[in-house]
C-alpha cells in the first residue's frame, strides 16, 4: 500500500510539473536613451511585456534630492495602460524636506481632479485606479530646503483589457536636479529598477504647438511671466493633444471627435505608434477635427462620376502626414444613412471618402470601408484635409461590391469600397461533451494501471 501511494504521488508530481506557471511579464525602460541626462519635462517610457489579468503590478518613482523650480513637482499625462481590480489598487505618497502639509491632487483624462491633503508626510488611499491617461498628478507643499523627496508608488492586480506590450509614461515638470529612481514590480519580483539623472537645461525650452489655424507645427519658446495663453480652437473645432516620444512616436491612441451638437458625427484616430510630422519635418503634436458645412465644400467637378452626400470635416493641421494611417470614421443618423442610400440606389458600395487636393483642385479617394450594421464609413488617410462623404455614379453592369474606375473624372482615384455585413443570425450551439485532454486520460490510466497491479500483488 506504502508502495501504491509513493507512486500516485510521484505521477501528480509529473502532471502538476506539466501545468504552465502564473504568466510573468517584462519592463524596459525606452526613453529617456540617456539616463545621466533627463531634464524637466522630458518624457519617461516603460514597456510592459506580458501583463496579464491578475498580475500584481508596482510602479514607484523614489527620491531623495528632487531640486523642485517651485512648491509643486508633477507628473504630466501619465499613462496608465491597464486598470486594477476594484478594491485591491492602491495609491501612497510619502515625502521629506516639505514643511506643513502635503497635497496630491489627480485630474483625469476627464478634466475632473481629486485632491488629498496630509499634515504629515504621508498619504494613502485605496481608491480605484482605471486604465486612462492622467492630465495631472501633482505633488505640492513648501520646501523646508533646497531639495524634497519623494517616494510616490501606485499598483495592486492589474485587469488589462488591452493588447500586450503596454506603454506607460510620463512627464516629470518642475524638477530642475536631482536624481529619480524608477521600480516596477512583479509582486516581490523586480522587472525593472533603475535611476534617471535630471540636469538642468542647456538653453531654452523648444515646444511645437500646431494651434489651431491647421497650418504646420510651428517653434516656440515658453510663455514670458503674464503671456496670453495660446488662443482657443474656434468655435465648433474639437482638439486632442498627443503625447509623443523624443523620438516623434506617439505614446497612445488619441482620437478626437464632432462636437456632440454637430450634424456630423466624425472622429479621427491616430494609432500608437505614429509619427505625425509637417511639411518643414518637425513632430506634430495635436490634432483637430470640426465639420464643414454644405456651402463650404469645394464643389464637385463638372460632369464627375459623383456627388456629394452631405458630410464632410477639416483634419487639422493641415499638410501633416503619417508614418501610419490614420482612421476617419464618419457616423451616419438614420437620415443620413437613408440620404446616401437614396442617391447610391440603394448599392452602399458607391460610398467613399474623399480629400480635396487644393494643389491640382480636384477630388482623390481613399480606402473606404462602409459597415452595413453600424452605418459607419471609415477611411485610412495618410494626411490630414478636408474630406468628404460622395457617392460614385456607377457604370454599366459595375459589380456591387468592387467598382473600377471606369467612368470616373480625371484626377480622381477610386479604390473599391469594402463592405462590411450585417451579422448574420445563429442558431445556438448544443454545448459540447466535457472535453478531457490526451495527457490527462493518460495520467488517468496509469494510476488506475498501477492500482490494479498492486491491488493483484497483494
């Protein structure tokens, strides 16, 4: 019998040996390159490989010779590309070398900010984390000398929700020297440990602001002591701020979208990964889109092979292009939808989106894709314009999903529309049997082929 039990448990011991491991995952530090030279403002990049549901997850940003240029040390746009279990996320602040109290105050992608306030040196809170890009996490109170320091860290079991590798980064402002340790954690585990030497700047702080005139990104200083700020987008305009790399990269996935009391619904997508530039080659870091009305839009050439169907934007900044495409993606209402069907006689393949070429002045199509089931029209762009929604005439016996470019206005050039179809309707499926696998049926009949040979020698 002692013989019988030896061997079961040396066979679990085989198959639980079988079983994969908890995943783990990887950080790397992408930016700054130059970890002995990082000045304030500059942008810090952490690549997560390998996150999975359940992971603990640990970020902690350490000092203890931060030289702040005022009362309030920040971290802008930081991004956090997953979220934590409610209940188990977890946020702490401990600072030194600050007199009285001490306040952090979180404003999210939203606009809304959150403030604690300590009259020690320490804060801690509970609160959920999601996964979004934080505007702002300040940290602020009076210096009792010429450097604070600081021990922020954040975490607790990641739910990811998101494709695998993550970017998360940051700006650190208001740090004129010092030096800032960088950890991530993998529960007890260290994935990434290292320190960023912050030095003054050589000169003064280049920033390209495109603004909102669509034009290229132009340079600019910072803003002198009582400088108006920078002008507003003008009415009906919407604008979204990219945060990029050193290298030109863009950070996250930024959209923008048509006021929600615009009769256009549009939004413009720039995957992660994009390198926007302008004509005189400067990165680009902002991106606009506002609806352009019926009388506005250059009119159709005379005798084109198409029409306009009502809708149509601006991209902003104008003349920028991409190192990927971008998405445009137009949302019809019901009325829309059945405008534009009208006039394609009722064959939703003769959409497509268009940009006006000012250079030539004539009308260029771009690969559309239409969705029967959401009514939406999607192109890929490679440059910002103004573009707009047409319907194609037809030629002859024109199959009903690719349309050549018979028949079509010079200067046009017509990629064939993709449809997208109605999900169909399924009928349930029967659950399937229980499923064993081939290792485990083994496992099975070994013990049980032992058992009754033991049994027999007995």
């Amino acid at each position: 019998m002692k013989c019988l039990t030896l061997s079961v448990i040396a066979i679990a011991i085989l198959l639980f040996a079988a079983i994969p491991a908890a995943s783990a995952f990887t950080a790397a530090l992408i930016s700054p390159t130059n970890i002995n030279n990082v000045h304030n403002g500059d942008t810090v990049t952490i690549r997560i490989t390998g996150i999975a549901n359940g992971n603990t997850f640990t970020t902690q940003l350490i000092s203890t010779d931060l030289a702040p240029t005022g009362t309030t040390l920040s971290f802008s746009n930081f991004n956090m590309p997953f979220g934590f279990t409610a209940g188990t996320a977890s946020t702490t602040l401990t600072t030194t070398g600050i007199t009285g109290g001490t306040t952090l105050s979180v404003t999210d992608a939203t606009g809304l900010t959150k403030t604690q306030n300590s009259v020690g040196n320490t804060i801690s809170s509970t609160k959920d984390i999601t996964a979004q890009t934080y505007q702002t996490i300040s940290i602020s109170g009076t210096p009792s000398g010429s450097t604070v320091g600081i021990d922020y860290k954040v975490g607790g079991t990641s739910v990811t929700g998101a494709v695998t590798p993550a970017t998360l980064s940051f700006a650190l402002n208001g740090v004129n020297t010092g030096n800032l340790r960088i950890v991530v954690n993998d529960g007890a585990v260290d994935r990434l440990d290292t320190t960023l030497m912050i030095v003054p700047l050589p000169g003064p702080v280049v920033n390209y602001d495109v603004g909102s005139s669509g034009g290229g990104a132009a340079p600019s200083g910072p803003a002198a002591p009582g400088a108006p700020a920078a002008p507003a987008a003008p009415a009906g305009q919407q604008q979204a701020t990219l945060l990029i790399a050193p290298e030109g990269q863009t950070l996250v996935t930024t959209s923008v979208s048509t006021p929600t009391d615009a009769t256009v619904d549009a939004t413009v997508t720039v995957e992660q990964g994009t390198t926007i530039t302008d004509p005189a080659g400067n990165f680009v870091n902002t991106i606009s889109i506002e609806q352009v009305s019926r009388q506005d839009v250059p009119s159709m050439p005379e005798g084109a092979a198409f029409s306009f169907a009502g809708t149509a934007v601006n991209c902003g900044p104008e003349g920028v292009t991409f190192s990927e495409p971008a998405t445009l993606t137009f949302s019809l209402t019901e009325a829309q939808w059945d405008l534009a069907m009208a006039q394609a006689n009722g064959n939703p393949a003769l959409m497509e989106v268009q940009y006006y070429d000012k250079g030539t002045q004539s009308w260029v199509g771009v690969p559309t894709t239409v969705n029967l089931a959401t009514h939406e029209v999607t192109a890929l762009v490679d440059h910002f314009s103004l573009f707009a929604l047409v319907i194609i005439q037809a030629p002859p016996a024109t199959p009903a999903v690719e349309i050549t470019a018979a028949g079509v206005s010079p200067g046009l050039t017509r990629q064939p529309t993709t449809l997208l179809a109605k999900p169909p309707v399924t009928t349930p499926k029967p659950t399937p049997a229980p499923f064993v696998s081939v290792p485990a049926m083994i496992g099975v009949l070994v013990v049980a082929g032992l058992a009754y040979t033991l049994s027999r020698k007995r």
